[in-house]
C-alpha cells in the first residue's frame, strides 16, 4: 500500500498532527483517529500516533492510505474470524468470565470505533472478544448472556488469558485489585538476543521522543512507574524464552522493557529499536510480537478466594519455539574417559 509524503511548510509549523490533517487532508475526525491508531501517519520515518504532536518546519510527514471499507459480514456477527483461532471459554460462573484469547482478536471494541460505526460496528468491523462470550456462555450453558463489563486488556496481538466481570460489584471490586497491582499477571515471550534475569523499573510515557511509547529520565506529569521482573526460561543461541511477572500493569509495558533492554520480542514492529536507532535485526520470521499471556490470579470478587489459571501458549508460538530450538547451537559433549 502506498504513502504520500509531504514536508511541513513555514506556514504550517506549530500546527498539531491532527489540525494538519484535517486541514491538508480534509479528513473526516473518525477517518484521522483512524489513521493515527493503525499508525498510518509517520513524522520524520517513525509512527506519529499522538495527535497532539507540534510539526517542525522542513519535517517529512508521510501518509499511509486508509484501507478499504469492509464489506457486511456474510456470518454471524458473533463469530470469530477462523484465520486467528478460536477463544477458550476457561471458567464462568454468576459473577467473573475467564477466557483464553487468540492473537489476532481485539479485546474490547475501540471507542473510536463505537463512535464512528456504532450499533454497525458489530456488522462491519471484525468481532471482538467481549462480542463472541455471549457464544461461548451459550454453548457451555453457563447461564443466561448478558452483557459483560471489561476489567483489563491485552494487545491485539497478544495471546491468553482475560477477565470480564458479569455485574458492577465483580468489576468494582477487580478493577480495584488491577489499580493496586495485587493481581498475578505473567506473561511467556520469545525476544531476539541473549536476554538476562533482571527487575527492570522505569517511567514510561506517552512520548519518549520519538512518538513511541518509552521510558524517561525526566520528570514529567503523564509518567508511570511501570516494573518488570524477567526471569529466563531458555536459551536459544540469538532468542530467548522469558517469563515476566508484571509488578504494575501499563500499556505495552512488557513490550516497551524488553525492547530498551535490547531484546525486543520476535515479531515486534514498534518497540524494536533504541531512541532515534535502527531497528534490531529479527530473522526469527514471527508474523505477531510472541507474547502470551499465561498466568492470571486474583482474588474472586464474591467469595474472597485466591483463584489462578494457566494457559499453554497457541500453535504460532509453540511452532516458533521449536523452530528456534532447532536452529539453537547445541552444548559440546562432555568427554568421557
């Protein structure tokens, strides 16, 4: 798909991205947000998703063409696209909702795009995860649909494990144990190079200079305290299998910390490269960033238990692995006298 370059004139310096495009482009809002959020827009060669950001004369602003609308579903609007995998309903009962996401599928729908198609949205735009529970809840009996209210997300991409909470008290009463971080939340993930045993503690912020999302030495008033600790798994010559246990839960936390290590995960497009450096060299042939998330624990909203659940990394992943185990130097013999 092509891009339209454009170089930012006197005139237009100190305009915002998105006033930019809404005068250069004579873009509708919903088509902007849209182009922002599927990282559309490039300044300077690196994805612009925040609208906000002020142009610079001389700088370079390549457009990526919006792709084309969709057509209406011929399907089911609760069935989930067979070209990711099917979600595992992994427990129900009257109050929580776990189940086992494939990558590929969106947790929740967007509010840009609730916004922009709205009660259309479940036509015209592929089902999410909270679209298809109702399913699931039905074919497993586990009492009657209704709608479910989401507690946390995981990327797009991202594979495994999500609660939803079917009444307000479940959602009050996890949301409350995600904001304090009391959760068990860990994730398995395949990176590029030689990754070490570390607890890796950062501010991470919308912008850390170059539109990516990023850790800061600086002070600022959006910042997170954000903290990772990564434990090895495997090694395997130029990858890593890692496990991380995520001691605050941000967004792309995982994937930001693992990438300013200089072990990026397999298949990562956006945190793959130092500040204003190329990316790092990826042969591992990932077509998704291999993360999944395989551990989530807390405790029940309605009876106070601590319950946990585990889930097995999908087929894309565990093929990977047992590519790169193959590829992996093997260990000398030891001599035998």
């Amino acid at each position: 798909m092509g891009a339209r370059t454009y170089i930012v004139s006197s005139a237009e310096a100190g305009r915002t991205v998105a006033e930019w495009l809404r005068v250069k482009l004579s873009l509708s809002p919903p088509d902007m947000r849209r182009l922002l959020r599927e990282r559309r827009v490039f300044l300077g060669g690196s994805p612009c998703p925040d609208p906000f950001r002020r142009l610079q004369r001389g700088q370079r602003l390549e457009i990526h063409a919006l792709p084309p609308p969709k057509k209406p579903s011929t399907t089911r609007d609760d069935a989930p696209n067979s070209s990711i995998g099917q979600p595992r309903l992994v427990y129900a009962d009257d109050h929580i909702i776990v189940v086992d996401k494939p990558p590929g599928m969106t947790t929740m729908r967007h509010a840009e795009d609730v916004a922009e198609f709205g009660q259309r949205a479940r036509r015209y735009l592929p089902p999410t995860l909270a679209d298809v529970i109702p399913a699931l809840l039905a074919k497993g009996r586990h009492g009657r649909p209704r709608p479910v209210r989401a507690v946390h997300r995981i990327d797009n991409e991202t594979s495994g494990l999500v609660v939803f909470a079917r009444t307000a008290d479940a959602e009050r009463h996890l949301g409350g144990q995600f904001r304090a971080h009391s959760t068990d939340r860990l994730y398995l993930a395949l990176v590029r190079g030689q990754a070490r045993e570390s607890r890796i503690e950062s501010v991470l912020v919308r912008d850390r200079g170059d539109a990516r999302r990023g850790s800061t030495t600086d002070p600022q008033p959006d910042g997170q305290r954000a903290v990772t600790q990564v434990r090895v798994m495997e090694a395997l010559g130029e990858y890593t299998l890692v496990e991380c246990r995520l001691e605050t839960g941000r967004t792309h936390q995982v994937r930001i910390h693992l990438g300013e290590a200089g072990t990026p995960l397999c298949g990562e497009r956006v945190y793959d490269r130092p500040l204003h450096g190329r990316p790092y060299p990826d042969g591992s042939g990932a077509k998704r960033v291999m993360l999944h998330a395989a551990t989530l624990g807390f405790d029940h909203p309605a009876t106070g238990e601590r319950v946990r659940w585990t889930s097995p990394p999908p087929r894309d992943m565990r093929d990977l692995l047992e590519e790169l185990r193959r590829k992996a130097p093997k260990p000398p013999r030891e001599a035998v006298d």
